[in-house]
C-alpha cells in the first residue's frame, strides 16, 4: 500500500500564485471577443457584412473590459478549422471556436433587407456557457455602415457588462478543485506519480515551469506521492508532456497571453498509456511573464483533475 506524503521536491516558487480567472488582470476583468463576419445571402449584403463585423470589431476594441481577438488571426484559424460560415455557428461550434481564439465570447448574426430597410441582426453568444443574447439595428442600404457599427458595438458592450454572470462560467478556486478531488478519490489507494513537462515562452525566457509545478501541486494536496530525480523511474505514472504561450493582445498595459499545455500519462510498469490530453487557457495581466506563467497555471490546474480520474481508474 502506497503512503500518501508528499515526496517530491518540486519547485513550488508559483505555488503562492492563486489559480484564477484566465482573463483576470489586477483586479481589472478583461472579457476577449471575437467578431465574425456577418452572413448574408445577397452578394452585395456580404460586403457589407464584413465591414460592419470589421466595424464593431474596432468600436470593441476601445470598450474598457474588451479585448478583441485580431481578425486576420481569426479569419486564419476558422480558415484552417473549416467552421464554416458564421451564421451557422451554434453554442457547441461557439466552445471549439473559444479554444482556438482564446475568446469567451462571440458576436455572430446576419444582415438582410426588406421592404428596402437594412437590417442586422447579433447573436451574442458564450463560448463558456451557451448562453446568447441579440441585439440589432435598423439602416438605410445607403447609409455609410460606421453608424450602425458603433450602434450595434454599444449594444454588445452593454450586454457584456450587464450579463457578465451569464456569459462568463464562474471561476473554481484551487480550494474548491482540492477539495472535490479528495472527495473523488477517498478510499482510493493513490499511485505514486513522477510529472515532467518543460514549457517555453515564445519571447522572455521561461524561469521555471507553472504547468508542471501547478499539476504536482495539486495532485499533491489530494494526497497523492509525487517522485522526483532518480526516483521518478520508480513511480507508478510517469506525467510527460510539453507547454507553450504566446503573448496575444496588448491594450495599454495590459498584455494578454494564451498557452496550451499537453499531456501524456504512462504507467511505469510496461508504458500502458493512460491518458493524452491538452487544454488551451488565456490570462491577462501587467506583466507578460506573469500572464503567461497564469495562463499556464490555470491550464495546468484544469488537467489535473483530468489526470487523478485517468491514474485511478481500473481499465
């Protein structure tokens, strides 16, 4: 029967650093959003749905709270994912497009005319809960598309900040994961576990690895036994994989970062591979290291419960 005290001798140097809110910065909530171009099936409405969606996506921008995805960035990563038009997009298409991007919300709709009025149409939709909200504006076909943009851009900004609750999932705190964990796992004889997951920063030099330290930090507080150095060999899992970030968006001082981190747990006695994983995170802070090392921080935190499910479940 394996002892449940904590044996490895990690570098707990970020263990102070709290899990939060991805994108939480010093006390400022900065919600990331991306705009997609508006669906229409006139060919002249097309056009003029890029420009409104390029529109509000630039009123956005200068909203306090919002942070909105590039669109070049936007339109390559739906290019290559092959989503589809933005019209067609529903709540569970909103989740895969907000790991991509890093965004929580989306602003998708349509524009039309009838009766020779104009009319555009937002679904203002979370990526995180499913919840969508709708806005719209009426407009000449003549009418220069900059009105109705910054029209439409308040709209959505008033439901960001007034629907805050229900577009954006509540947070976990490391307390309350720890704490389901061992309620999880009681009366479960723990597997000793050796975690090595090198990270780099595309950009400043990486100090020490968060990913790695936050996974073993948690399983650790579940009362699992982490090996460490030569007897890392000996451990039941052995927790491989790598982790990356890059800074995204900069907005006065604030700097966001996305990082993915990936995973591969193998059972020491004959390398039966128990689980691969990845997740994607998003964190926005003063500091680029530091916003990175949270985006990491937090990606780690999510794959560790991931981790205790796989590493003690009998196959």
């Amino acid at each position: 029967m394996k002892t449940s005290h904590l044996l490895l001798p990690l570098c707990f140097g970020l263990a102070a650093l709290q899990f939060s809110l991805p994108a939480r910065a010093t006390g400022v909530d900065i919600i990331p959003v991306a705009v997609l171009d508006l669906e229409a099936t006139d060919g002249k409405l097309k056009e003029r749905g890029t420009q409104l969606a390029m529109m509000i996506s630039t009123n956005l921008s200068t909203q306090d709270g919002v942070a909105t995805v590039e669109r070049q960035d936007l339109a390559k990563l739906l290019g290559e994912q092959e989503l589809g038009n933005s019209g067609m997009i529903e709540p569970a298409t909103a989740a895969r497009i907000g790991h991509l991007t890093g965004a929580r919300v989306l602003v998708t709709g349509r524009v039309f005319t009838v009766a020779g009025e104009t009319t555009a149409v937002l679904k203002i939709m979370s990526t995180e809960t499913g919840r969508v909200f709708g806005a719209a504006e009426d407009f000449s076909a003549e009418a220069s598309p900059a009105g109705p943009a910054a029209k439409l851009a308040a709209k959505v900004g008033e439901i960001l900040k007034t629907r805050t609750d229900a577009l954006i999932a509540q947070p976990v705190t490391a307390e309350d994961r720890i704490a389901r964990l061992k309620q999880k796992l009681a009366g479960i004889t723990l597997p000793t576990v050796a975690i090595s997951i090198p990270e780099q920063h595309i950009g400043p030099p990486v100090i020490d690895p968060a990913a790695e330290t936050e996974i073993g930090l948690i399983l650790s507080q579940a009362g699992f036994t982490l090996f460490a150095g030569e007897a890392a060999a000996k451990a039941d899992f052995q927790i491989r994989g790598e982790a990356f970030s890059e800074t995204g968006i900069r907005r006065g001082n604030l700097v966001s970062v996305r990082a993915r981190v990936e995973v591969k747990v193998v059972a020491g006695d004959g390398g039966k591979v128990a689980r691969i994983d990845r997740q994607v995170s998003w964190a926005v802070d003063t500091a680029e290291h530091i916003a990175a090392k949270m985006a990491l921080q937090h990606a780690g935190a999510e794959l560790a419960e991931r981790i205790a499910e796989a590493v003690t479940t009998k196959n």
